[in-house]
C-alpha cells in the first residue's frame, strides 16, 4: 500500500482498512477471541484477538 500523501489519501486509508478488518474480525468465532496464538509485540509472547483489538483502541487514541 502507498504512502497516503494527503489527508484525503489517509482517511480513505484509513476507512479501507478499518472496514477490511472488521469484516476479517466478523469472521471469528467468539470462543476464539480468548485464544493466545497471535505473535505478541514483545518478543516470545503471544496474544489473542481481544488483546489485539484493545492495542489497537489504545493505540489510536489521542492523549490529551
């Protein structure tokens, strides 16, 4: 994927994406959103997809 060069670029980026993983996450069953068998950010950890999506909410929120 390009470098978005715009805010224009980056929010369609960003709307792309963010619709392209919520329809992948629509896919999983709830009893496997506990499961920790995504590589984690530190090394040798592991993670599941709650703990994904709450990096993710963390992540894109702005402090103020």
């Amino acid at each position: 994927m390009a470098v978005p060069v715009n805010k224009e670029e980056l929010q369609k980026a960003i709307e792309t994406n963010y619709n392209k993983l919520k329809k992948e996450l629509s896919t999983i069953p709830v009893e496997l959103t506990t499961v920790t068998d995504l590589e984690g950010h530190a090394k040798d950890t592991t993670m599941s997809i709650n703990n994904l999506i709450s990096y993710l909410i963390g992540w894109g929120r702005i402090s103020t």
